[in-house]
C-alpha cells in the first residue's frame, strides 16, 4: 500500500477505542442473555467481530502488525436453525454492492435506453446525472441482467450475499415494503451464500506456492523446446 493510501494514527485509534466499545456491549449482553441463542448475543458478537476486523486491517496497513484475534467465517456467525422443519413460506434476501468503474459508459447506457422511450427528444435530461443514470437503468433491466452485464453499464462488482429464510406463512402484501431488511431472525436463516474477493485473495494466496510454479516450469520446458526445433531443421 503506498503513502498517500495508508490509514492515519488517528484512523488505528479510533479503531481500536470501537473494539473495546463492541467488547462492553457483548459482554454486557452475554450478563443479560435471555437464553442460549439470545439474539442480542448474536448481534453484539457480530458487531465485535466486525469492528476487530477493521482494527486488525487498519493496524496492518499502518504499521505491518497483526492481532491475535481470529474472525469466525460466515458459516460460524450464524445460530443454530431453530425455524419451521417444514416452512410454507420464504423471503431471498439479496444484496449487491457495485462501484461506478465508468461513469460515462453508465450515462451513455442510460442515454439509449431513455431515447428509445422518447423517440422525439422530449423528457430526455434524467440521464444526464449519474443519479438518474442509475435509476433508469435499474428500472429498466432486472437486477440479475444488470448483475451479469455490469461491466457494459461501468459497473464494477463488489461483494454480494443472498439470505433464504424461511417463514410460517406468507407476508402480507406491502407488509414489509418501507423496511425490508429490519426483521430478519437469524434463528431462520436456512442457508447463505457469500461472494467476496477476500475469498478469491485466499485462494490465490493457497495455489500461487505449488499451482503457479509448476506453470512457469512447464512453460518454460515448452518453450525450451520450441527454441530447438528450427535450429534442429535448419542443419
């Protein structure tokens, strides 16, 4: 990491006073825990691992050190199952993060999509903006088109998380509509799936010892080979 990108002194400390802010909060949830799979302990821990998480980022990016703290994978962070065994109805939650990689490549997709609905040039101006740029073409294509063609509307992927839970019966029409995301339990979460580079990033790290290597030792016994050839044709 260069100069001009690393975290400040003051970045690390701050840091470090959340970790002890999210160690009082879980503790004093573990004293006050209604059961053994109270959701206040669940979501202090979550909030103690997330905030150990960024110190130990920050701490190594500032000044090459590491914590001893070991953050639980996806899988671990989860509680037990404790919903119907046999549910009548679930909820997909889906979240997908995306940079603006290109903005003119955004507007320019927005562009076409808003001259085809106005074929005479009139109300074309929303797409001037990247904020209406984005809103035109979320409206128009489905999110998992967008998802698979991001890189034609200059986006770029971030990570993305999708939650199946389940649930007794059917919500009600416009039930959950203002606050989509707010009543989730964890207890009903039946499976979850994580896309993230940090998970390409360790498996890069876990092939590039024997995978990489063996590569550049065939390649290099091919092109030893091929370098033979013409010298063997020529005489």
């Amino acid at each position: 990491m260069s100069d001009a990108a690393q975290p400040t002194a003051a970045e690390v400390r701050a840091a470090a006073e959340a970790v002890k802010t999210a160690l009082d909060r879980h503790l004093a949830a573990v004293e006050r825990r209604s059961g053994e799979d109270d959701p206040a302990v669940y979501e202090a821990f979550n909030q103690l691992a997330a905030a150990a998480e960024v110190y130990d980022e920050l701490l190594y990016d500032r000044y090459d050190e590491v914590t001893p703290f070991e953050i639980p994978g996806t899988e671990d962070s989860l509680p037990p199952y404790a919903g119907p065994e046999e549910p009548n109805a679930l909820s997909v939650l889906i979240r997908r993060d995306y940079a603006v990689a290109e903005p003119q490549r955004l507007l320019a997709q927005a562009q076409r999509v808003e001259a085809a609905e106005y074929e005479n040039g009139a109300g074309m101006d929303t797409s001037g903006t990247v904020h209406g740029a984005l809103g035109i073409l979320f409206g128009e294509f489905e999110p998992d088109e967008i998802a698979s063609r991001h890189k034609e509307f200059g986006l770029e992927e971030g990570d993305s998380t999708l939650w199946v839970t389940a649930a007794d019966e059917p919500a009600e029409p416009g039930e959950w509509l203002e606050a989509p995301f707010e009543q989730v339990d964890p207890q009903r979460v039946v499976c979850r799936f994580d896309v993230s580079a940090v998970f390409d990033d360790e498996a890069d790290d876990d092939d590039v010892d024997e995978t990489d290597e063996e590569d550049l030792e065939d390649e290099l016994d091919m092109d030893g080979d091929e370098d033979l050839e013409p010298l063997d044709a020529d005489r």
